[in-house]
C-alpha cells in the first residue's frame, strides 16, 4: 500500500517535503501545482498507508513522516538487499574451478 501511494508524483512530492520536518497543509502545498484541498486528500492517502501522521495545532493539522511506516518500506527493501548480498558472497566465494568454462 505504501508503494501505491508514493506511485503519484504530487504525493510524492508531499512526503518529500516532509522530510524537512513536521508540516502543516499550507506549507505542504506552497509551490505546488494543486490545491491546498487537494493536498489534504493526498495526506489523506499517506496516511492510510501508514506513511504520516498528524496532530493537531490550534485549528490546523501539522503532518510528518511515520517512522513505523518508513521502516516497514525499509525492512521490505533491505530484504532484496540481503538476499542480492548472499549470492554476490556465494559467487565471490566460489571456487576458481567453478569459473572455468569447458574448452571444446
């Protein structure tokens, strides 16, 4: 859910911004091409996603990056990460006879 909802480029833009910290939706859409409503839904999806959260602020929301959210992505990724460690080190460690094509 989290890769489907940073698939949008405005919505990644959005969480982007947020990794300068804690923002508040009028910041968030300051010099962006969509609406400060429009930017609301997008938070909308991220949050759903367990991407941000919010709080509130007096009579406005301040959102940031979820770090439970960015480290399930993490830990999702490092996955790959390790498995792509493990075969270069089975290939590293392999012996050089095993390297050697046969000669016709």
């Amino acid at each position: 859910m989290a890769f489907a909802a940073l698939a949008d480029p405005t919505r990644r833009a959005v969480f982007e911004r947020l990794a300068g910290g804690p923002r508040a939706v009028g910041e968030l859409a300051e010099g962006l091409p969509v609406s400060r409503p429009a930017v609301s839904q997008h938070l909308k999806v991220l949050k759903a996603a367990g991407l941000v959260t919010d709080r509130p602020d007096g009579a406005r929301r301040v959102y940031q990056i979820d770090p439970q959210g960015l480290g399930q992505i993490r830990a999702w990724l490092d996955r790959f990460w390790d498995e792509a460690l493990e075969a270069f080190k089975a290939e590293a460690e392999r012996q050089p006879d095993d390297h050697q094509e046969e000669q016709p």
